[in-house]
C-alpha cells in the first residue's frame, strides 16, 4: 500500500475541507504556537526553509517574511486543499517568489538533499506511517548542521485541547471507540509523560 494513504485520502477530503473552512480559527488556535516555533527556529535573512505539512501556509509565509527576499521557503503538504489556500495565502502577503509549495508526501518526497537550512513545522510532523523514514527523508533534505524545530501534539490522554472534551462526552455517552490507527493519537505512537504539547529543536 502506498505510505501515508489513509492520511493523504483524509486530508484532501473531510479534513482538508473542515480545515480550509475554519482556518481562520485554526489560525488563532495555533498562533502561540506559531509564535514559539519561529522564535525557536532564529531564521536568518537569506536562509532556505522547508515547512513540512504546512497546510494553509501560515508558518510558511511567517518564515518567508522572516528570511526575506533572498531567502526562500517551500511548504510541502499532502492536501490540495490547503495548499490552494496557502498559495493565496502566501500571493495576498506579497511574499509568493520567494515561496514554492509542493503537493507530496513528506515521508517519500524527493527534496533536493542538502538543500535547507532549516526544516520546521506547525504540527505537521506527527501523522507519519513510518517516522523513522520519514525524519530520515527530512535529514537528507537539509544541509549539514541544519535546524530541525518543530511543535507537535502528545498523545491524546495528555492533552488537555483533546482530552477535556473526551471525558465530558464519555460523561454522556459512556465509553467511547478507541482512536484509529490513523490517528495521531494511536497507541502505537504514544510517548509517555505530561503535557499538552512538545517543541522539539536539533541540530
Ligand atoms: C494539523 S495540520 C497543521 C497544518 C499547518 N502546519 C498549521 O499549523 O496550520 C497537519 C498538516 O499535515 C499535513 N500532512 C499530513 N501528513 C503529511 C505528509 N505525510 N506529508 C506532508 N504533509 C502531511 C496535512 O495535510 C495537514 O495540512
């Protein structure tokens, strides 16, 4: 089977839809978040960024202004629909030529390798079927000693923005089906500890 195919499928259609539609409230959601990532990253004028499921493209065109017109960023995503929206995104900041975004998995994505000095994301980094090949594939596009920042989601049980609203429907409804598989939250992914969510840097 194609790697990530579940994913992909969910992400150009229900997902990818509701998010499109609310990606205004998405955008306030995650901004914080945004926020810390950026300040984590330092980027530099002139530097190359890949943001990695970048979605509507927020961290995308944030980190183009960042590095200027000499720099450049590429988002890479598995959702049309979202890219479409980043495309706007990035054409209504003013920052489109220094921005390239690429429909494709980055798991298996053949980036050029050694090419970005920093790879980043905004909760992009967490629906993988194979992480280990995934993070992999993501060392090879950047060049040696680059930065790999990025703020991804615990799982479920120790995340208040998920496990809040789960007890106050098992309150109501009585035991809920398990997470699937294509979950973020599956079992097979969890780490263990607390805390909502987890910003991660290397280099
Ligand atoms: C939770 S959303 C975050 C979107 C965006 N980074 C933000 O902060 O608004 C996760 C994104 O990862 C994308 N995604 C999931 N699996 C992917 C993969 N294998 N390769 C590239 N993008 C992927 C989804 O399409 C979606 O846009």
């Amino acid at each position: 089977m194609t790697p990530n195919a579940a994913t992909i499928a969910r992400w150009n259609a229900a997902e990818g839809q509701h998010w499109s539609r609310h990606q205004a409230r998405y955008d306030r959601m995650l901004a914080p978040y945004g926020t810390e990532l950026l300040a984590a990253a330092t980027l530099r004028r002139g530097e190359a960024v890949l943001d990695v499921g970048c979605g509507s493209g927020a961290t995308t065109v944030a980190a183009a202004a960042t590095v200027g017109p000499t720099g450049r960023v590429t988002g890479v995503d598995v959702s049309e629909p979202l890219l479409a929206a980043a495309r706007r995104r990035a054409d209504g900041a003013g920052v489109g030529d220094r921005v390239d975004f690429v429909a494709a998995d980055a798991q298996t994505w053949a980036f050029d390798p050694g090419s970005y000095d920093v790879v980043l994301s905004r909760f992009g980094l967490m629906l993988f079927d194979d992480p280990p090949a995934a993070f992999a594939n993501l060392a090879r596009a950047a060049r040696p000693g680059g930065r790999l920042i990025f703020v991804t989601w615990r799982d479920a049980d120790a995340n208040g923005w998920f496990a809040i609203p789960l007890q106050v429907l098992h309150t109501g409804l009585g035991a809920l089906p398990p997470m699937g598989d294509g979950s973020w939250a599956s079992s097979r992914r969890r780490g263990s500890g607390s805390g909502g969510s987890r910003r991660s840097t290397g280099r």
